[in-house]
C-alpha cells in the first residue's frame, strides 16, 4: 500500500518527502524539478511499540511502514498530456491513497506557475485534470460494455448503470469519493483504479508564523474541504525540512521547544496516511524482536497471519490473541494467563488495532 504526493509544481511536495523519508529527493525552485517518482519507506510512529519494547527490552524493535511516493506536480492539460502529464498521471493510478499539498504562503522568492497565490484555484487545477483522466476512463468502459450487453444479462446492466452514475459526477466537475456506492458496486469498479475516488489528505504548506493557527487561504481549503468530508493538515514544509536536518536529539527537541512544538507535524501526517490507507497494525512480541505487522482494516486471523509468511495462512491453526492494554496492565505472559486475558481465536476472527498476536499453524 502507498500513498501518492501530488499537486502543482513548486508547492513542497519534494521538499515534504525528504521530511516523511528522510530521503534525498532533489528540490528547487522551477517546475518538473521531479520527473521519476521517488519512492520512500517511512516508519509509522506508534507509541504503542515503545511501551512493548520497553517491557520486553528484545534485542531489536521493528516498526510498521508504508510507502509514500514523490509524484511531480501536474498542470493544466496534464490529462492531455501537458508537461509530461500521462506519464504523472499514470503514476498516480498506481497509488492507494493521495496526499495533495496545497501552497498556502507568500514568498516572492519561491515563484508559483500559475503567478500568484491562490489555493483553492490549485486545487480546480488538479481535481479536473483527475476528473478528465477519470472521465475517460469510464467512457472507454461505457463504449466497451455497450458494444457486447446482452439483452437480460443483470450483471452488465448494474455495471452499466453504476458507470452512467459516475459518468454523470464527473461531468458536474465532482470527484467520486463522494459519491455513495454500496460494496457491490465498488467490487463492478474496483479494477478501474479511478483516480478522484482515492482517499485524500489535504496539507496546507503555510508559513512557520501561520503554522498554529493557519491563515486566510487555510480557512478557505477547510471550508472546501469539509464538503467533500475530507481531512487537511497545516503544516510548514519549510520548518519541518530544519527539524529533520538537526541530527541530534537533545538539539531537535531544543528546535522544537522553540517554536512550541510538541513534536514534528510531519509526524502526525504519517499517522493520518496510515488510516487514509485504512492500514492497522498487530504486534509479535519475545526476546528477540517485537514487531508492528501491517494489515487492512477487516482482515481475519489466517490472512493476518499470512503476512508474516505464507504457510501461516495456509496451515493456520489458531491465533492466541492478548489486547495492547492487557499486555500493558500484567506486562508478562505468564501474568496475562493467569488472569485469563489470553484468548484464543479461530479463523473468523476479525484482527483488531493493537492486538498482540501468536499464530499457531501447521504445514
């Protein structure tokens, strides 16, 4: 699972990736600074595996990632093609989630393609270029599914019917992850990959002064935002690319004391990313190593399971399952039996946030 950085050039995005990554991505001040998507695996931050590693002291901790991907800013025209736009395109379709950075300061050294700063205008820009890639492809699938319907045939119809209704959004200049489907209908499209009904995070780029308490051109994505019922962070690009330069720790939280800052907003937007994803974690905990494991929201024991390795699913027996809170309440598994908080599942149960996990299999 990965999540995309897109929106127009010279708004951050490169910049907020070497934050998020701690890569390198090469950030200036012209457009197409970034041509090949850079690609980073970013540790998500979890308090959670700090208590487990603290009780258990295993010779190595082993946090949950994701991956975030550095997409370069598209412009007017991109879904014809317009400043490399297919290619840019292509590269978001290949993302399971979107975070869109919307340039939301003045600087008269840092130029903007369109001239001036205008937010909301930045997010038109990008939303229909995404609509008109979508647009196309619903209408190909139209075209294809009208030539071979058959007279009777319930499925090709239902899908027939769901893609005039997406049709129809998108030529109201609307994205679709507003759009109400059942689950039914999202499987009939799920294959489609349609660019404006991935989950989106907005992040306004503002100004180390406006970073508490933001500024006009925030209030005015927020409004927006809030009817698509979207989430946006404010968060200064500029800052956080100082906090992740300073290398050592007492100096960083010195940096941070400074500016009143609990810790790195870029932080935070790791952890929304997580949940936009709809990514959860359990945990394998011993002397050796305790480890957050990545899973969907939803998934049952044996698939949890096959995560770690396959033949855990293949063979899975039972999961003996402990709650992050129990194992923080009798902080042993000898205590935890004894208190009778073990439980042990089979292969419908549904894996929770947090839960401490042992499978047992057999191949």
């Amino acid at each position: 699972m990965k999540a995309g950085i897109i929106g127009l050039p010279n708004v951050g995005k490169s910049t907020l990736f070497n934050c998020l990554s701690n890569s390198k991505a090469h950030s200036a001040n012209f457009p197409f600074c970034t041509i090949e998507p850079n690609i980073g695996k970013v540790n998500v931050p979890d308090q959670r595996l700090t208590s487990l590693t603290d009780i258990i002291n295993p010779k190595q901790t082993i946090p949950a990632n994701i991956e975030i991907v550095d997409i370069a800013g598209l412009v007017k025209g991109a879904s014809k093609g317009e400043g490399l736009g297919n290619q840019f395109l292509s590269n978001i379709r290949e993302t399971d989630a979107l975070i869109h950075v919307l340039r939301c300061f003045e600087d008269s050294n840092i130029t903007h393609i369109e001239g001036s700063i205008d937010p909301l205008r930045d997010k038109e820009i990008i939303d229909l270029e995404l609509q008109i890639k979508d647009l196309e492809t619903v209408d190909k699938q139209i075209e294809k599914i009208s030539k071979k319907l058959r007279a009777g045939d319930k499925e090709d119809l239902k899908y027939l019917s769901i893609l005039q209704t997406i049709k129809n959004k998108l030529e109201k200049s609307e994205n679709l992850r507003t759009l109400s489907i059942d689950e039914d209908q999202m499987k009939l499209i799920k294959d489609l990959n349609l660019l404006t009904f991935k989950p989106i995070l907005y992040v306004c780029n503002v100004s180390e002064n406006d970073l508490n308490n933001g500024n006009d051109y925030t209030n005015k994505v927020y409004e927006i935002i809030n009817r698509e019922k979207s989430e946006m962070l404010i968060l200064a690009v500029s800052l956080e690319a100082e906090i992740f330069e300073i290398e050592d720790f007492n100096d960083r939280q010195s940096f941070l004391k400074d500016y009143q800052i609990k810790e790195p907003a870029s932080l935070r937007l790791i952890t929304k990313t997580y949940k936009l994803l709809r990514m959860q974690t359990f945990f394998t905990v011993g002397e050796k190593e305790v480890k957050a494991w990545t899973i969907q929201i939803g998934w049952n024991a044996p698939k949890a399971a096959g995560v770690i390795h396959s033949d855990f699913e293949k063979g899975f027996i039972r999961a003996e399952v402990i709650s992050f809170d129990d194992y923080l309440t009798y902080k042993s598994e000898i205590k935890i039996k004894e208190a009778g908080k073990l439980r042990v599942e089979g292969k419908e149960y549904i894996v929770k946030d947090g839960d401490i996990i042992h499978f047992r299999f057999n191949v």
